[in-house]
C-alpha cells in the first residue's frame, strides 16, 4: 500500500471535478460540513477494478471485459468480495483507504425479512451498485490536505458460495499508479438548460395530497389498534432534468451542505445526495460502531426571531421528544443484534443539529462488536435504518408497502463506502436526487428523468395537514437547487397510483 500526501492544493469540490468528475464510475464522498467532528474526511475515486450491481436476485459483476450473471443473495456476494479483497492495514488517521463504495436501496429489505411486495417499480434502477477501487483519494478538511492512496491487494480467496452458486474468481487489480492526479485536466462545463427568472418547474408528485393526508389517517388508525407505534411515510416527485447532474449536485452543495453528502456518476443512475444522517459506522480496528438517527424537525426561519422560536418549539415538543425515544430505542435493539451484551448506550442524546433549511433533534447510539462480526453482518441486521421505517420495525414496513404507490428504490437506503480492511461508514439517502437516463434521445427536452422523495414520521398525535408540511420543509432544499419556483402538480399517472392505494 501506498499513501502519500498529493500536491494538489484545490479545495475538495474543484479536487472532484478537476481530476474524476468526468471519468467512469466517479465517485464523491463529501463532508461539506462539520469537519470537526462528522465531515472530517472526505474522498473521491474512479474507474473502479470490480462492479456489483443487482436487481432482484440478478446479481452481476463486472471485471474489466468480464461480466457474471447469477442468481444469489447480494449480501453474501457482498460479504465473498470483500474477503477475497480483504486486508489488515489500518491508519491512524484515514479512516477509508479502498474497497466498496455505493449504494444500498431501501428494497434489499426483502432479502432480509419476509415482507410484502406490492409497490410498483417504476424507476427500475439496480437496488445495489458497488465500485471496488484500489485506488482513492482522500481529504481531510480539518486540516486541509490529501492524500493519494494506492493498494496492492493479496489473493486471499476464501471459499465459494456452496455446491449451487458460483463461486467468483479472483482478478488482480490493476497496478498501483504512482500519481493517481497525473494526465487528468479540468473539464469544460457541461450542458445546462437555464430556467429563466420567474419560470416555474413543474414538479410531479405520486401522491395527491388528499391520498397523503388518507395515508396518514390510515397509520393513526394502526397506530390506534396497537399494530405500531410510529410509521414513516413518504412521497415523490418527479421532474425533468434542465441541467446536468453534476451542476445539480454543485447547486444543492450550495444550498444545502450536510456531513454526509454524496455524487455517485454510474451507469444506469446518478445519485446526488445532501444526507444529514448517518447510519452505521464501524471501526474495525477498535470493535467500534455507531448509528446517529434523525427524528424531529422544523424549519428555519426567515428571521432570527422566528429561527429561534422554531428551535424551541422543536426542544421543547414532547410529541418529537417521545418519537424520538422510540426510534432510539429501536435502534439500541437493532445494534444489541451485533454487540457485546451491555455495551449498547447513547453516546448523544437528544442533541439539535442547525442545517441551511431545517433544525434536527439527533442522538448517537454505539456499542462494541462481537467477535466475528463484520461490516456486512451489521448492515444485515440493522438495516434499512429503523428512523426512517417506524416501529416495530416489521409491522412498519409492511404498512409502508401497503400505503405508499411505489418502491423507495435508493430513498431510505444507505450510501457510502466499506473498507477492505472492514471499516464502513454509511448515510441514510434522504435528502437525495435519482437523476436516470439522463442521456436521453436528441429530441429529448430535457436532460433526463430526476426523481426525489422526502417524509416524515406518523405517530398517534400526528396532525395530518402539519405531516404533509414537514415533507415539504425537508424537500424546500432540494427545490431550491433546481433553480426556479416550483409548481407540484400531479399527472394521471399520479393519480392512478395513489387511487391504488386510495381505499382507506
């Protein structure tokens, strides 16, 4: 392994687009805030040696002119991978120094829990897709430098899947490149359709509001019959792309920066993400792992004096205070599931987070893993995070497949990396575009199909008419960085898809 400090002095975004952002399979991890305590380090890399991508229980993978179509579990595929590509080297300070780096969809659920699966489809895009790279940078913003790191990695191959599945072949990754920066210029500005001051955007919702507020209406009533105790609910919108995902990504950087934030440039999407919530960190080194969950909102202020007012009102709340209890607590179960008995507590409790749009309550739960216990073992059992399902867990989701239109596809999922020396750090996907086919056919107006989804948390004391508006005070980012005044509208697609789920 090689790590030596780059002589690149750009800032990390001007680092990203300057040296990947144009290459196959880019990746950006960014900490665009808080770099004292959650957005330390951020990293960015491409033309990745390996691709695991599935859809279902298709499962692929991509090894220069090598492609393996089979069916299996993506988490044991996962789990053989990193094995073969397995390696005891630690930093001291770099937490990521290679291995997978991607996205998990929030449907990978059903391989992990017999779940109904009645929501339609209707974004199509893989529910899992992985890069491996051998070769990263990183940076850390604290102390404003980065840091090129090249692996060497032994063939260590562990056993196969069993005497029904394939068992994957062990590729050696391409050599170690002395300068990892060396070759690369900084690309012209892509394609942009401006919208002109005052145009609005037309902005498709799967679900009429009276079809929401129905939803909600019908979680009161499960919760009332003791079925759960909170549900999170979601909708999405959809529009046309006007400007190229990477210029989307630039704007809602602006607009939004958040410690978990994200641009993923593969094939079948582009995912561009401003998570403010982390899901699961591990330390593989120390036994150490981590989950912060997000429950309880309000927006900012116009003024100082209204900002104020919406902070307290959110400390204050005892219905948000007890909503997010329960998902604490949810969450110190689900860790119990990896952890040494008794070693699961709070480390932060009920903390406020302040963003660009909206104040958060936050805590941290952590505890010390088991032996034997690795990086894909906590995402199998921990996942999707329980602050954005409800609880119990189970119950929630299935209510969540009965009364939402559609598949949440990579909202709720998690997105970030795990290391080949175990360590992990992945976000919950809130705050996230889905830009798909955003090359379309010349005649083709726009830039491609941009999809995003935003919800919130129904308890027994839910308002209805409030719940609908937390989801648009968690999305008011998200329209801003479009770049014009937004109009939401629902097409008769919309309308069949929420009159599926409309008998309540």
């Amino acid at each position: 392994m090689l790590i030596k400090q780059a002589r690149n002095t750009c800032n990390t975004l001007e680092l990203f687009e300057k040296y990947f952002s144009r290459r196959p399979h880019c990746f950006f991890l960014d900490s665009g805030m808080d770099h004292g305590k959650l957005g330390r380090f951020s990293f960015m890399g491409a033309e990745p040696f390996l691709i695991l991508k599935s859809k279902g229980r298709l499962v692929e993978i991509i090894e220069k002119n090598n492609i393996q179509r089979f069916i299996a579990d993506p988490f044991l595929v996962l789990k053989e991978l990193l094995n073969k590509y397995s390696t005891d080297f630690y930093s001291d300070e770099i937490p990521f120094l290679g291995g997978a780096v991607g996205y998990f969809s929030y449907d990978l659920c059903h391989f992990l829990e017999k779940l109904p699966s009645t929501a339609i489809d209707d974004i199509g895009i893989p529910d899992c897709y992985l890069g491996f790279y051998d070769s990263i940078i990183a940076v850390d913003n604290l102390h404003n430098k980065s840091y090129e790191i090249n692996l060497e990695l032994s063939d260590n191959c562990r056993g196969g899947f069993g005497s029904t599945s394939l068992t994957i072949p062990r590729t050696i990754p391409s050599p170690s490149r002395e300068n990892l920066l060396d070759g690369y210029v900084v690309p012209q500005n892509g394609s942009t359709i401006d919208h002109k001051p005052g145009q609005s955007v037309s902005i498709e919702s799967n679900f009429i509001k009276e079809a929401y507020i129905a939803a909600i209406n019908r979680a009161k009533e499960y919760i009332r019959q003791g079925d759960i105790y909170q549900v999170n609910l979601s909708q999405r919108f959809e529009t046309e792309l006007a400007l190229t995902p990477f210029e989307l990504y630039k704007r809602l950087r602006k607009i939004n920066p958040a410690p978990f934030a994200a641009y993923l440039d593969f094939d079948e999407a582009k995912i561009i993400s401003a998570s403010p919530e982390r899901f699961l960190k591990v330390d593989a080194k120390s036994r150490y792992i981590e989950t912060r969950p997000i429950k309880g909102t309000r927006p900012r202020g116009a003024a100082p004096v209204e900002d104020e007012r919406f902070k307290e009102q959110l400390l204050n709340s005892p219905k948000d205070r007890a909503e997010h209890i329960m998902i604490v607590d949810l969450e110190r179960n689900d860790l119990g599931r990896v952890c040494v008995y008794g070693s699961v507590k709070p480390a932060e409790f009920i903390a406020l987070e302040k963003y660009s749009t909206v104040f958060h309550l936050v805590s941290t739960v952590s505890g010390s893993l088991k032996k034997g216990v690795d990086a894909v073992d906590c995402l199998t059992h921990c996942f999707p995070g329980g602050s954005i399902t409800g609880a119990p867990k189970i119950r929630a989701m299935e209510i969540i497949d009965e009364l939402e239109p559609a598949k949440r596809s990579v909202y709720t999922g998690a997105i970030g990396y795990i290391g080949f020396n175990g360590n992990m750090d992945t976000s919950i996907a809130i705050r996230t575009f889905i830009v798909k086919d955003d090359k379309p056919s010349p005649c083709a107006q726009g830039l491609g199909k941009l999809y995003f989804q935003v919800g919130g948390g129904i308890v027994a004391d839910s308002e209805p008419e409030a719940e609908y508006q937390e989801t648009l005070d968690k999305a008011k980012a998200l329209f801003e960085a479009l770049g014009a005044d937004v109009r939401i509208c629902h097409c008769e697609e919309s309308r069949i898809l929420a009159g599926r789920r409309s008998n309540l």
